[in-house]
C-alpha cells in the first residue's frame, strides 16, 4: 500500500499522536508498504522549533524508511485556546495544500486529537479519490470542553457538526479505545465501519532494567521510592492533586514524586511547588523518545494521572503501555472506564478515585510499604505488555486498510473499463 498520513505531530516530538505514528509506520515500510507523513517542524509542546529544524515552507526527510513533509504553520505553545487554534488551521491548510502535488496514494488516513488535521486529511481524500480513514485518538472537541478550554455554545455545536461529518464521510474509523466506539455508536455512527485499535507500546525500545545509576546520581535521587509521572504536563491531568499527595508524604522522606515531561500547567505547578516548600518533588525538561527508558528506568512505580469527568472515562494514555513494558506497577488516579478495567483485569497495578489527594496517598504508601505486593504488580505489567505491542497494533491496522484498497482498485478498474 501507499500511505498518506496527517499528523501535526511526530518525532523528534514525543508526545502520544508522534510516538504511535512513527512506530507503527516503522512496522508499515518493514512490511513493504510505502509511507509518507505530512507533519511540521517539530515545536511540540513548548511551541519553539527544535534545534536543526526551520519552520519552512516545505522541507522532506526521510525517517527510518518514512517520508517526511514538513511544511509551514503558525507555532504556539501547548497553551491557550484561540493560539493553538489558529496553529491547528493553519496545519490543515498547508498538509492539503502539499498533499494535492503528491502521487496519487492508496489512501490518506489523518489522526486526532488534532481535529483540523482530519478536516484536512478528508479534503485531501476527496480531492485525490481515495479512501478517507480517520484514526480517533480522542473525543475532540468533548475533551477540549471537558478541561474548561472551551465553553458550550455555538462554536462548539458547529464544530461538533463537523466532527460528525467527518465520521460519516470516512470509509473506516479506527479508534483507540473501545469506549469512543460506542459513543460514536450512540451518536449514530455505523458500528460496521468502526474498528477498534488499542494502543500499545514498541517492545524493542522499552524493557525492564535497573535503575541509571547516572541519572540516580545527576538529580539526587539515590535510596528513593520514585513515584514518576512522565508524559505531558496539561490540563486534562489533574497534576495538582499529585503535588497534594506529596505534601501528605513529607513525612516520609524516602518517598519521591518525579515529574518528567512539559506542557501547559508545567510552569504553574513548579510555582505550586516552591510555595509549599516541597522537598520531595522533582521537575524535569521534556526528553527525547530515546531517553525515555532511562528515566522510566528511575521509577518504581508508574504514575497516570486524569481529571475527574467523564470524557476521561474513555481514555486510555499510551504512558500505560510504556510502563507496562518497563515492568512497573501502574498507579492510576483517574475516573472508572477503560483504563481502570485494562489494569484491573490485567493485575497490573492500583486503581483510586481521581482528583483525591489522600486516596492517591493510601495508596503511595502501600505500594511503597508492601514489596511482595509491588513486585507482583511489576511482573503482571510485564506480561500485559506482550499483548499490547506496536507491532500487534500494527498489524490490526493494516487489517483495517487493505480491504478499503482492495475496494478502490476494484472500483477503480470496473470504471476503466
């Protein structure tokens, strides 16, 4: 197959949309297939252009086999409504614009939660005649909505319409957990054209090892129980909560919270920080997707953290997966659906009700008190790993395509003749 993807975000960007497009894709061209990604000069999440990178008009790479295209936007940082609005359209317009002058591809597939990218990714489809798949990462604009960045009314209702048009229009959606499929079923959205695709986690860059003794040393972090959050600092985190939690374990010297990664509540929780006094709270800088092993390799207990609403009953953070195949025990401090029923099911770690400073508190201290406990919960983790690889999740998506491409030629070749 020939692939044509939108994705506004991919490495050297870490964050989930980047790091499970590139390492599917990898899986993708291994397999024969060509892949080319229309994307920008990575600036994701601060909104600064990463070093050897120009915001340029157009500009190819290739990637480990993938073609790139990176064409122009307006950059913002991961903050504040209308700016990363603008940032999103001006993405969409340009991938449509560069994807006209591409060969013809099998297929265009665009993912979310960047919603104007599948605005684009669709436009494209249409222009070129061929199938449009929409991967659904996320319920956006619900989730947009859900953390208070945009007000119900009537720019809302129109982009929902559109949102909806999109579903219809698509000849597959593939989403990410099996809660957005039923509510885009519930929305009326046809059950058939909806696949499930669960996230998961590359086996060959994550595995369980020691603790860097490198790292340990660099930030004063020797003889700690680590409680590490690693992944984007947002609005949809509840990440106060966990700065709660640690003024509740100053008590316990040995207990450490680990904050790695950036984002827009970032700065506002380093403030917090300093005006409790806490001493057993570490920020640090958002590092490359090569890097991240070591520093999941610091932590003995993987943290996830969400807002208490029920949009993020739906939402399964990739972070799981990449803990899962650290072999660490997973805390999650978010509302009941499909991840607590994930880690529940699969005995990988502890569930407690979100925005909840002394139930995440209990909880630190069990995991850091009970050793035969933790370790269970590692080795489970482990094992759930293998069952949640890229390359499974790979496989499940092409699955998905190759019929639709099946389907075009065959259509294709009873027109010409």
């Amino acid at each position: 197959m020939n692939i044509l993807f939108f994705s506004d975000n991919f490495p050297p960007e870490v964050n989930a949309s980047a790091s499970r497009v590139f390492e599917r894709a990898c899986y993708w061209v291994r397999w024969g297939h060509q892949v080319t990604v229309i994307s920008c000069a990575p600036n994701f999440p601060q909104g600064k252009v990463y070093a050897g990178y120009k915001n340029k008009w157009y500009q190819t790479e290739m990637m480990s086999g993938i073609r790139v295209i990176r064409v122009k936007t307006y950059i913002s940082a991961n903050e504040g409504f209308l700016l990363r609005t603008l940032d999103f359209i001006s993405y969409m317009f340009m991938a449509f614009g560069v994807a006209l002058f591409q060969k013809k591809p099998d297929l265009i597939i665009a993912t979310s939660p960047q919603f104007f990218a599948a605005v684009g990714g669709w436009a494209a489809a249409f222009c070129k005649r061929v199938p449009f798949v929409f991967e659904l990462g996320d319920l956006w604009p619900a989730s947009i909505a859900a953390v208070g960045a945009m007000k119900q009314g009537l720019v809302l209702r129109m982009i929902e319409k559109v949102e909806l048009f999109l579903y219809h229009k698509a000849a597959a959606v593939v989403a990410l957990t099996n809660a957005f499929k039923d509510d885009l079923v519930k929305r009326r959205i046809p059950e058939n054209k909806i696949s499930v695709v669960i996230n998961g986690v590359d086996l060959s860059r994550y595995s369980p090892r020691g603790k860097d003794k490198e790292l340990l040393k660099q930030y004063s972090l020797n003889q700690k129980f680590i409680v590490g959050y690693l992944g984007t600092h947002g609005l949809a985190h509840a990440l106060e909560t966990i700065l709660e939690t640690a003024k509740k374990m100053e008590d316990k010297p040995s207990i450490h919270f680990l904050f790695v990664g950036d984002g827009a509540t970032k700065k506002g929780l380093q403030e917090k920080t300093a005006q409790m006094g806490l001493t057993n709270v570490t920020f640090l800088a958002a590092q490359p997707k090569s890097e991240m092993p070591r520093f999941w390799s610091l932590c003995d207990v993987a943290l996830v953290s969400l807002k208490n609403t029920p949009v993020f009953e739906t939402v399964i953070p990739s972070k799981v997966f990449e803990a899962m195949g650290m072999g660490l025990p997973i805390l999650f401090a978010g509302p009941k659906g499909e991840l607590s029923h994930i880690i529940d099911s699969e005995k990988v770690g502890v569930c407690v009700l979100p925005e909840d400073a002394v139930a995440l508190s209990c909880a630190v201290v069990r995991l850091f008190e009970n050793n035969e406990w933790r370790l269970q919960y590692a080795k489970q983790s482990l094992m759930a790993a293998k069952t949640h690889t890229r390359e499974e999740q790979a496989k499940k998506m092409v699955a998905v395509l190759e019929p639709l491409v099946l389907g075009q030629k065959g259509i294709q070749a009873v027109v010409e003749q």
